[in-house]
C-alpha cells in the first residue's frame, strides 16, 4: 500500500518556517520594547530628580537657577525622544503581531486541507481493500462453487 504524501507539504514546511521566523521576531521585538519602556522610566525618573535637586542651592541664585533649568530641558528631551523610541517599538510589536496571526491561520488553512486529504486517502485505502477482499471472496466461492 503506498504512503500518505500531501500535495501541499512543501508549502505548508515553508509556512511552518515562516511563521517560525516570525515569532522569533516577535520575541526579539518584545525584548527591544522592554529595554525600551525600561529606559524611558529610567529618563524619567532622572527628569523627576532634575526638578528636585536641591544640593545645587550653594550656587548663586541665577547659576543655580539656569542650571536646573537646563537639566529640566535636557530630561524632558530625553523623556521626549525615548517615549517616541517607545512607540516605535511597540507599532513594531504589533506589526509582528499581525504578521503572526496570519502566518498561523495560513498554517491552519494547510493543515486543514492535509486532513482533508488524509480523510478522502484513508476512505479510498477503505474502498480498495474491500475491494480486494471482495475480490478474494468472489474468487473462493467461485472455487468452492466449481
């Protein structure tokens, strides 16, 4: 009896890979928005210690006061810039998400038509070997007929 091969196998291997590839991608992109978030909290923790720093009142008044406003402004630029580094890594995210989600239904699809497949040879090896035992019994009352 020959074996089962699915038509589309090669394809659904691709597929398989490809969606591989892709939830490694999400896994790395994942890290990348971690490491992200992790900085802005850190930028913005020192912007918050910027505005209450208060060992720098030694200096004269107006030093001191432009000092800190520069640290303000600084911290806030960097709060700026991480957060939209942020929200570039999580759009990132989400486009792998998706990128996911349809590689796995295109997975899903394959399958279900490799068991489609497997249903209809399963029912034709059936149809064969009543076939075949059919033929074997007609062939013995034939013989014990004669």
């Amino acid at each position: 009896m020959k074996k089962f091969n699915f038509s589309q196998q090669s394809l659904l291997d691709i597929r398989e890979a490809q969606k591989q590839a892709v939830e490694q991608q999400l896994q790395q992109q994942a890290a990348q928005v971690e490491y992200e978030q992790n900085l802005l909290n850190e930028f913005q923790n020192n912007f918050t210690e910027a505005k209450l720093q208060d060992w720098l009142k030694e200096m004269p008044i107006a030093e001191f006061s432009l000092f800190k406003q520069q640290q303000i402004e600084f911290w806030q630029e960097k709060v700026a810039k991480q957060q939209s580094n942020l929200n570039k890594a999580v759009k990132q995210y989400d486009q792998y998400i998706e990128q996911l989600k349809e590689a796995v239904q295109e997975c899903k699809k394959l399958e279900k038509i490799c068991q489609r497949e497997h249903q209809r040879w399963q029912l034709e090896h059936k149809r064969s070997e009543s076939k075949i035992i059919d033929e074997i019994a007609s062939r013995k009352k034939f013989y014990d007929f004669v």
